[in-house]
C-alpha cells in the first residue's frame, strides 16, 4: 500500500468515527434535554444513535456487519450512508431550537461527498478492480 493510500485510509476512518460520534452524542443529548420529545422525532434520535453505533462497528472491522451490511465497506457506499445520516438531522431552519442539528447534518453531508471523492481519488485500486480477460 502506497503512502498516499495509507494516509487516504485513515483520513477516511478518523471522518467515518467523528460522523458517528457525532450521531451517537447529539442523539442522546437530544434525548437528555427534550423533554417531552415527540414520538416521530424520538424514534429518527433512536436512529441517529443506531446509525452512529453502526458506522463504528464497521470501522472496527466486526464480521457479522461487514456481512449483513456490505455495502459500507466500499467508499461510496459508506459516503451514501452517511450522506443519508446526515439528511435525517436536517430539519427545518425555523425552529432556532434544532438550527445547530441541521447544521452538524450539513457538515455529514458534506463528510459523505469528502468520503467518496477522497476513497475513488486516492484509492483507485480498491475502487476500480482490474479488468477480468475471459478465457
């Protein structure tokens, strides 16, 4: 593995862990500190706070994720998803109570497209197999 490639790798871990942290905090302290949280919104929390745990245990390499949820071991598949985390924050602007949810749901977002350009950039041998000749 190139020192570039290396360097990628870890740019893209260290970004996948801070997505989920992120998830995993503001999913509890939305938890903590609304008290009578609506139903809908307390369930997309419960999500938020699935998804964070998710990305971690696929960043620690668990064979049962990397089984069931496959996708997210390519880099755009784990961009896509957090692409998607992040558009479950965003709710909207009006409300100055949840400005800064959809704001940390803007910079996922913006961490989901930075994942893929890095992982198909930098990574080019993972991404794009070589070409199979049929015999």
């Amino acid at each position: 593995m190139a020192c570039s490639e290396h360097k990628a790798n870890i740019f893209i871990k260290f970004i996948s862990v801070l997505v989920a942290v992120a998830l995993i905090v503001l999913g509890v302290l939305k938890f903590y500190f609304t008290p009578n949280i609506p139903t809908l919104i307390g369930i997309w929390t419960v999500y938020w706070i699935i998804f964070g745990l998710l990305l971690i245990l696929v960043e620690l390499n668990v064979k049962l994720i990397k089984e069931y949820f496959g996708f997210m071991i390519e880099y755009c598949g784990k961009g896509m998803f957090i692409i998607f985390c992040g558009t479950l924050m965003i709710d909207n602007f009006v409300d100055s109570h949840i400005i800064h949810e959809s704001i940390v749901g803007l910079l996922i977002i913006f961490a989901g497209f930075l994942i893929i350009i890095v992982g198909y950039s930098a990574l080019p041998s993972q991404n794009f197999p070589p070409p199979q000749v049929p015999v």
